[in-house]
C-alpha cells in the first residue's frame, strides 16, 4: 500500500503531464454533457464539508462547459458525491490504514460495475477476486475489460443484471424455454386423490431423489424396517 502523500503527489503528476497546468484550455479535456449535468457536478464540489477537501484542481469554466480534473481526499460519506454516481472529472479518494478496511468499504456500499486493484502481490490479487463483489475486475489495468469480447461485461445487484459481449449477449438477450416431452401412456395414479400413506411415502421417496427408497415404498417396504 502506498502512504496518501505518495498516492497524491502520484495522481497529481499524472494530471499534470495529461493536461498541463491549466487543463481547462486543455483540448484532451472534455466537456460536461450540459449545463445541468455542469452545475450538478460543480454543486457536488461545493458542498459543505466538500470543498476544503479539493487538494488539487477544482476550477471550472462555466461558458465552456470544462472542469478540471479533481482530487479529492476523505470527502464526508453523507455527501452526495459519496452517495450519487458522479460522471464527471471528480475522483475522491478514500485513505485506509490495512487493506482489508479497504475491502470492507466496498462491501458496505452498493456492489459496483466495476473494480480495479494495484498489485504485484498475487496473494493479494486472489484475496480481492474472492472477496470483492462486482460486475467486472481489472487487475493492474482499468477500463480494457470492457472492450474484450471475450469477458462478459455487467453488473451485479444495484450495478445492473446480465451481462454482454460475444456469446453472453445472446445469452443475456435470449431466453432458455424449458420443455419437457413424456409419452402418451397412461398416467401415475400416484399423482392424484386419494393420497394414501403409501402413496406419500412413494412421493416423499421420489421428491428426495431416493430411488431405492421410492422402490421399496411402492412395494409396501420400508427402509427402515
């Protein structure tokens, strides 16, 4: 795991070497889809408790529609960007002490479209497979899983239902109709009125898959005797 500092000066220089100094006369970042998808996300930054958590970016250029990518540390989990899907150029990054109060954040919120874990540690790669829930993983790697058709692509619970790409799109969008075929022989009358003992405890055998047992009670045996 990596100190807070080290992680924020990282993502800080990244941005930096993405986007320059001033991103928002940045070409390679986009713009907000609309004025109020702007001014939600700009209403996010704002908030109480919120904003003296920005530690880097946070301008924004109304007219053009652009904010700067931002950072943001230990926002307030009562704030909407906590609690709504952002869609927009604002990361918060929540700081643990062990890795496996990391693991416990994500379980106590909705399972999520995706997850992606940093590591050369194949311990610990396996440990998150395992424990943590979501519709897709990348390990060392974000985003790519969603474009190879040979890996299904969905959510699980909140995050959405089913999935697609290749073969589990036909899957997904199919439906499979189960039809069962018998002869037109005479039928059980271990199936209808009057249910005698003997016909439940034929019934009982065959619903608990004891075919031996279901023999025997056809015949006025038990197992037990």
């Amino acid at each position: 795991m990596l100190t807070k500092a080290v992680q924020i000066d990282a993502l800080k220089t990244e941005l930096k070497t993405f986007f320059g100094e001033n991103p928002l006369k940045s070409k390679d970042v986009s713009r907000i889809v609309n004025s109020f998808h702007f001014k939600r996300l700009e209403s996010m930054m704002k908030e109480n408790g919120v904003a003296d958590k920005i530690v880097h970016g946070g301008q924004t250029m109304e007219d053009k529609l652009k904010i700067s990518p931002t950072i943001l540390v230990d926002v307030p989990e009562e704030s909407s960007m906590m609690q709504e899907e952002i869609f927009g150029p604002l990361l918060p990054v929540i700081t643990v002490s062990k890795i496996e109060d990391g693991f416990q954040v994500i379980r106590s919120r909705p399972k999520p479209l995706a997850a992606y874990l940093f590591t050369d540690n194949k311990e610990l790669q396996k440990q998150f497979v395992e424990n943590v829930s979501a519709g897709g993983m990348g390990i060392n790697e974000t985003v790519l899983h969603v474009t190879l058709k040979d890996l299904p692509f969905g959510g699980v619970g909140e995050s959405g239902i089913g999935a697609y790409h290749g073969k589990f799109s036909y899957e997904t969008f199919s439906h499979k109709k189960g039809v069962l075929y018998r002869s037109f022989d005479g039928d059980s009358d271990l199936r209808y009125p009057p249910y005698t003992p003997e016909k439940k405890r034929v019934l009982k055998a065959l619903l608990s898959s004891d075919i031996f047992g279901a023999i025997l009670a056809f015949f006025g045996f038990s197992k037990d005797a």
